[in-house]
C-alpha cells in the first residue's frame, strides 16, 4: 500500500495524530511520501517512517502555482493508494486522481466545502465538526475519528 501526505500545520493535536500515524502505517509495511513545510519540530519524528519532501504552500509562493502540478504528477508516477490531506489548505492540493482513495481530515469547522472538491471523505476530529460539514451540504462519506493522544505513563 502507497500513502501520499499534505501536511502544512505547525505543532499541535492534528501534528500529533499525523506522527503516530505515520509511523504506525510504517510498522505496517506502508510505503509513504509526505509533503511537509520546513522546519517542522516534528519532521525528525517521521523521519524513516516516510519519505520527506519539504514546501512552503502559502499564497505569495511560487510553490503556491507549482506544487500542485508537481503534486498531480507525482500521484500518476507513484501510483498511491491513498492521497490524505490535513486540512482544508491541504486539501486544495488534492488532484483528481481516480485511481486513489482521497481523504481531507479536519480539526476545526470549515466555512466552506470549496477545499475538498476532490475529496472522497471527509474525517472529522469531533462529532460537531462532522454535522458542520454535511450542514453545509456535503454527500459523500464522512467518519469521526478524533486525535490519537501519547501512551506514555505520567506521574500522578
């Protein structure tokens, strides 16, 4: 199985999810490509679980014109499986690639469906977030899944 990542946030819950998720499906065998913003205090997190590609997806960028080309290019050369984006900024890379499952997942409450115009589900971190997006009209799937936390043992 191929996984092709966007993922542009920062640090936080969604950079959480997104590491053990990472190299959770590397355990697994899941070959991975991750497209990433650099300098991300996790990216030594994922390092060996996906290959790294790094972008700077903003508005005033010439990655911003190219990477979605690059990102098309890329789903026809590498045949994925599955093409996820983390949020909706993400989610405006996603290609119309038929050959791959296309998921957009959600921390926050969209204003608008516009991002995930190729998007087959949408995966809410919270219930709330899910009855947002089909209240503003969207069809297709959507499932609730909310944000994995560490396992490690703490002190009382």
């Amino acid at each position: 199985m191929k996984v092709i990542h966007f993922h542009f946030g920062k640090d936080g819950g969604a950079e959480r999810f997104f590491v053990h998720l990472a190299n959770a499906l590397a355990e697994r065998g899941v070959e991975q490509t991750s497209i990433i913003r650099p300098g991300r205090a996790w990216r030594r997190e994922i390092e060996g679980a996906t290959k790294i590609k790094e972008s700077h997806f903003r508005n005033l960028s010439l990655d911003r014109l190219l990477l979605p080309l690059k990102v098309r290019h890329m789903a026809r050369r590498e045949k994925p499986d599955v093409l996820m984006a983390w949020a909706p900024r993400a989610s405006e890379l996603m290609p119309d690639y038929k050959d791959a499952l296309k998921i957009s997942r959600l921390g926050d409450y969209p204003t608008r469906l516009s991002y995930f115009k190729n998007t087959d589900c949408l995966v809410c971190n919270t219930p709330g977030i899910a009855e947002r997006v089909l209240s503003l009209g969207w069809k297709r799937q959507v499932k609730v899944i909310s944000n994995f936390t560490d396992a490690e043992r703490v002190e009382p």
